[in-house]
C-alpha cells in the first residue's frame, strides 16, 4: 500500500482570501498549498489535493454536507494510505462526529484539520497544523475519524471548538488526547479504537430531523413546543445543568417534553457543562427528566449526540431503536 495521502479541501479559514465583504473560500487551494509548503515538501509524505465542486464556508454547513465528504472519501479508499479532511473550525467537530458514524470501522485514518488564519497570511497556524496532519495519515496506525489541531490529536466523536481565536481551539473534555505532538509525535495506542470490521453507511440525511434546545432560567413549554412544531423532528438534544437537571417545578414544561416522547420524538439529555456526564439519578430534577422517558447522554458532546442521532435517524431507527442506541457506543463517542 503506498504512503500516499489524500487531502480534501472542502472549505474553511485554511484556504481562505480576503474578498471587500470579509474573508471567503476560494478555488485553487491545491496551487496555493504546493507554493506554501514547496520547502518541506520533500520532507512530507506524497499527497494529493482534492477539492468539494462548491467549497463551503462552515458556518453554513448542512448534514448534506457530510455525504458529500463521505462520498469523495470513499470514492477514493483504496488508492490512498489515509486523508485529511481541511474543514472550517466552526463546525469540524460536528462534521468530525458525524463521518465517525459514517465511517465506523474504518482501517484508515481520516483526520480533520484547518486553522485559526489563512495559509496566505503571515503566523498562520494552516501549515503546521497540514504538515503533522498529513505525517500522522501516511505513517501512523489510527483507524478512526479524529480532529488534529495544535499539537493534539483528538478523536473526533469527543472534540469540540472551546476557543475562537486561539491556536488551541479544540478540546477533547472527555476522553485524553489521541497524541500529543512536539519534537516527537507521541501516539498513545491505548486510548485509540481497536481494529473492526468496515461498515460504512452514506445516508440521505433530512436537515429537520434533530433539533438542540439549552434549558434556561424561564424556559417555557411554549418554547418547547415551537422548537418541536416541525412534524419532521425525529429527536431532541436537551442542553441541560449540571449532571442532567432540568426545571421540573414548571409542570407545564414537563408535561410538553412528556408530549414529546409520547408523540415518539427521541429526547436525549446532555450535559451544558464542558467536562463531565449525566447522571439523571443524581438530583430529583434530573430523574423527572427520566420518569417521563428522556433518555441519558451519558458524556456525550453536543455535537457527538447531535450527528449520532441524524445517523441513526437517516438509517430508518424506529423511536425505539434509537432511545435504545443512544447509550450505546458506536465509534468511541461515549464512556
């Protein structure tokens, strides 16, 4: 198998320029990166670059974008030793946890990386952050999806973006970093997913299908109402305090949440906290939540359960299926 690696360009700060309305993706990244990094090239594994026909800002990322980079992956599989996904911050963590379920059992690394300022600019992270990047997917044996960023490898299904404008963008709350990247790059093989079994699936996802509501000092079951009013919902990602408490002295809004699941829309509750899990026995407020059949995220992020559940959705899980699947482990997004 050759060392070769694929990089996929689908937008994002890495190769953006600036326009009279601000910073945006532009064509040509694979002539812009070959001049960049023309004094290191023969010092880094052989690549290829490959760009999505429409480049997308990832801020205006939808789930349909995450076939399509699951399908210009795999169109490609076995020409290649692994690849490297270039993503705009904003949402990589999402797109990271959503091609882990896609891609589960995967024999190949598939990392996500990018930067904090374009590669054309003067102190751009985008080289650095490429160059291991692309190391790490020609020569290292990971097996998953992950986010490099900064000097750590992070699995994908655990990170998120805890920092705007710092180098150090991403975090992984719960679960240690994959490698940790200095002079040498230490991979800590113990922390990554064991060998198994392809099994890769591309759905057709429907944007409405999943929607995310924080609880709050005054929510109310009107709130809850309107956020569920699409008959296109599927499930909910319920952003609760602490280890899973919710207002349950406002029985109007228990009582919209009850009509919720009893109208089969899977609510799953997950933690506003960065670090940490649900635990919806722990106070009475978080075992209302579990008499009226919300499910525990266990310590999910948001945005693991957010593309968990699209998956599982997009698949055809019945109600029952998926409040049965969500505790589950599919590819390492949970303890």
């Amino acid at each position: 198998m050759t060392s070769r690696v694929l990089v996929l360009h689908t937008g994002g700060t890495i190769g953006m320029r600036p326009s009279p309305r601000g910073y945006r993706p532009m064509a040509g990244f694979g002539q812009l990166l070959g001049r960049q990094l023309r004094t290191t090239a023969a010092e880094l594994p052989a690549f290829d670059v490959v760009e999505l026909d429409t480049l997308i800002d990832s801020a205006n990322l939808r789930p349909a974008h995450w076939s399509a980079i699951a399908t210009a992956l795999l169109a490609r599989w076995d020409d290649y030793a692994g690849f490297v996904v270039l993503h705009g911050t904003d949402t990589m963590a999402w797109s990271a946890s959503a091609l882990s379920f896609m891609l589960r059992g995967s024999d190949k690394p598939v990392i996500f990386t990018g930067a904090q300022i374009p590669l054309i600019e003067p102190r751009s992270d985008a080289p650095r952050n490429l160059q291991t990047a692309l190391i790490l997917a020609a020569h290292h044996p990971i097996r998953e999806v992950c986010v490099y960023f900064d000097r750590r490898l992070l699995r994908g299904n655990r990170s998120s973006k805890l920092k705007s404008t710092a180098f150090d963008a991403f975090d992984s709350p719960n679960w240690p970093p994959l490698a940790d990247v200095g002079i040498d790059i230490a991979l800590h093989h113990e922390m990554l997913l064991p060998a198994s079994s392809r099994d890769f699936v591309v759905p057709d996802f429907n944007a409405e299908a999943v929607a995310v509501l924080p609880v709050y000092p005054g929510i109310s079951a009107r709130t809850v109402d309107a956020v569920l009013d699409s008959p296109s919902v599927r499930a909910l990602v319920l952003r609760t305090y602490g280890v899973g408490n919710a207002p349950d002295a406002d029985q109007p809004l228990m009582d919209a949440l009850a009509r919720a699941v009893a109208r089969g829309i899977v609510v799953v509750n997950t933690t506003q906290c960065a670090n940490g899990r649900v635990h919806q026995g722990s106070y009475a407020t978080g075992a209302s939540l579990a008499g009226i059949g919300v499910v525990a995220g266990a310590d999910m992020t948001l945005e693991a359960a957010f593309a968990k559940l699209h998956f599982l959705s997009a698949g055809g899980a019945t109600p029952a299926a998926l409040g049965a699947t969500i505790g589950q482990a599919l590819s390492g997004e949970l303890s």
